[in-house]
C-alpha cells in the first residue's frame, strides 16, 4: 500500500467525466483523495460534493454564486474561491499531484495552461485544450516538467497502445467512431431532427455540449486535431473510421504494418482510472466484455459531405495557426443556439463555416491571439445566427 494518497484536482467536478472521477476516488480511498473542486454554475452539487469528499478548495467559476458556496462551506473549514483567475491558479498549488481537467469548451485551455507551468501531471479530458492551442501547449511543454495523459477514450486508447513501443515509427492512427445517433441519416432526414434525438446518443453518456459534438461528428473532428498534438502526426495519418460498436477505442499502425488496438466496453471508468493510476492498472467494476454476444465488428468510411463539421475540422487542421481556434468558438455557439431551439441541426455546420471565412489567419498565434480570435469567433457567430 502506498504510503502516501496521491492529491486530485478535478476542474469539472459537477459534469459526467468528474463524477465519474469522484467513483474512482471511492473505490481506491487509500491511494487517492480530492484537493480541489470547481463548478462553473451547479453549486448545490458542488457543494454536496464538498462537504462529502473535504478538499482543501473549492473554486465556484461564475462569481456570481460566490456568497452561495462560501456560506455553505464556511464552517466545514474549506477554502472557497470564485471566477476564472481564480479556477487558473487553484491548479498551481504544490499540494497537487494530478489534475483532472474535466472542463467543457475554451474554459480548460487556460487552466491547462497554468497547469502546464507548475509542472503538473495532467489527465486531460478537456480536448479543447489542445485544439485551441496544440501547438502553444507543446511549445509549453518542452521546458516544462509537466505530463499530460489523455483521457478521451480514443485517445487513451492510441496511448496505451504506444507504451513500449518508443523509437518505432507510427504509420497512422485510426480513430474509432460510433457514428452517433443518426448514422446512416441522409441530408433530407437529418432536416428535420430534434435537439432530444441528437441528446439521445446510443452508446455513450456525456454532457449535452459533447453529446451534440457526437451528433455532428465534431467531437470526432476535435479528436483529430487533439491527436495530431498529442502523438506529433500529420493529418494525413490521423483516418477516422465508424465503428458503432464502440469495442474497438482506436488503433495504431505501425511501419511494419502492424495494428495494435485496445478494445473494451464503452465506460469512462476506464481511460480515467488508467490516468490517475498510469503506469499500474488497478481493478475497475466494469462489466466483462463477452465475446459470444459480441459477434461482429464493422467498419465504415464517415460521410464527410452530410457531417460537414468532420471536414472543416480536418481543414482547419491543415491551415493551422488560430483556425482550430476559431472552430472551437464557433461550434460553441453554433451549440448553445442549437440546444435553445433557435438554430436547426443542419445549420450549425453553416455558421460554423461562415464564421471561418471570415476570420483573419494568424500562422503562429501568441496566448493573447488566442484569447482574442476566441471572442471575436464568437461574437462573428452570434451576429451570423441573429
């Protein structure tokens, strides 16, 4: 047993990838406790979760639930801070071994960042980190002692496939895809689907930003350019491929064209316990793959043409600079306008696209370019819905 319990930030704490953490967390009490939690709005969880798990802060992002949360903990002897400076520096502290960047969007770029800087180890479950400012972060990285260890299951996946394999040259990655809830949907049929269709996603349980991601294919387009990041690939090695049964996370070709894949059932548990534990696997509760009632596996090339978000995501990949960025802000409000009914499912790809056409390419972006081309995308594609 270890001597020591290795301390966990986990910004997101609220959302499913958190919750999912905090189940890790009980099932291993002797080897990992809570040193920080953050919530962006939800404070009556964040505070249930506070008073159950006692960590030494808690971070309320929205400023305006500060009194809220600081009154509720002030007598379990819990340190309450809110806003967003507040969320980048918590991350700083030395008593943190590992933080779990659970974020949703643009609003775990900059904790990755901070984090990055004090040397932290990282499970990063906030992709949007490295498609915003992949090659930022990476240029971080390079002076910095932190590690990051993805969380994403396709992604996890690629990772755990290349341990030992260091020195050999990868060929192309395969990233796996359900297809989400309308595979096999034609542009006339996905005219008309609902925001509770496209939250109603076959496999996996996520949030409502990522599950609409799923939808559209662009969360599989973000996993593209985060992959090219992560594993220092081209686009032309990064192949997306449908998979709706969800058994095979990803694969990994090598020169010698051999595949490595790892395969389980589709549950976060999993990518998120190999972070915390990484390089030891423990025992996890999820239910045994059964190969008798797991008889076929398919394969299928994604319609980039009627998912258009995959496609401008591999275009924004290949110009670079602060065009990933920009996708990101666009498809975020592209989202919240969808999600509040205003905007159709086939229009989010239109917005989006717009919005590209008219932002002005940086070819090597600093920090403040990309705080700048953030809100400027935003704004650009809240002026193209209205």
């Amino acid at each position: 047993m270890n001597k020591e319990k290795k301390n966990i930030a986990i910004l997101g704490s609220t959302g499913s990838i958190g919750k999912q953490a905090l189940r890790i967390i009980d099932a291993y009490p002797d080897f990992l406790q809570v040193e920080l939690l953050t919530a962006n709005n939800n404070t009556d969880e964040l505070i249930e979760q506070a008073i159950r798990y006692k960590p030494n802060t808690v971070v309320i992002a929205n400023s305006d639930h500060y009194k809220k949360v600081n009154e509720a903990l002030f007598h379990h002897d819990i340190k309450v801070f809110a806003g967003e400076d507040a969320l980048k520096q918590s991350v700083e502290n030395e008593n943190i071994d590992l933080v779990l960047n659970a974020l949703v969007g643009f609003s775990g770029f900059l904790p990755t960042i901070s984090a990055i800087k004090a040397g932290k180890k990282i499970a990063l479950a906030n992709k949007e980190s490295l498609v915003v400012g992949g090659e930022y972060i990476n240029e971080l990285m390079k002076s910095s002692s932190s590690t990051i260890i993805p969380v994403d299951s396709e992604h996890s996946a690629i990772y755990q496939c290349l341990v030992g394999e260091l020195g050999n040259e990868i060929d192309k990655v395969y990233l796996t895809a359900s297809g989400g809830p309308f595979l096999g949907y034609s542009e006339e049929q996905l005219k008309g689907v609902t925001k509770k269709q496209a939250l109603n996603h076959p496999k996996w349980k996520m949030g409502n930003k990522i599950t609409i991601d799923s939808a559209t294919l662009m969360n599989k387009g973000f996993e593209v350019i985060e992959a090219k990041w992560l594993f220092g690939l081209e686009a032309e090695q990064i192949e997306v491929v449908i998979h709706p049964q969800s058994i095979i996370h990803s694969l990994v070709k090598f020169n010698d064209g051999s595949l490595k894949a790892q395969l389980g059932v589709p549950d976060m548990i999993i990518p998120i316990q190999y972070a915390f534990f990484f390089p030891e696997r423990k025992a996890t509760q999820t239910a045994d793959f059964d190969f008798t009632k797991n008889t076929e596996f398919t394969f299928a090339k994604p319609d980039m043409k009627i998912f258009r978000n995959l496609a401008l995501a591999y275009e924004c990949l290949k110009t670079g600079g602060n065009f990933p960025c920009a996708l990101n802000a666009a498809n975020e409000i592209a989202i919240s306008a969808f999600l509040d009914e205003r905007i159709s499912f086939l229009q989010m790809p239109v917005i989006i696209e717009k919005c590209l056409e008219d932002i002005d390419l940086i070819e090597k972006p600093t920090l403040e370019d990309y705080i700048l081309t953030d809100r400027l995308s935003r704004e650009l594609a809240q002026n193209i819905i209205n």
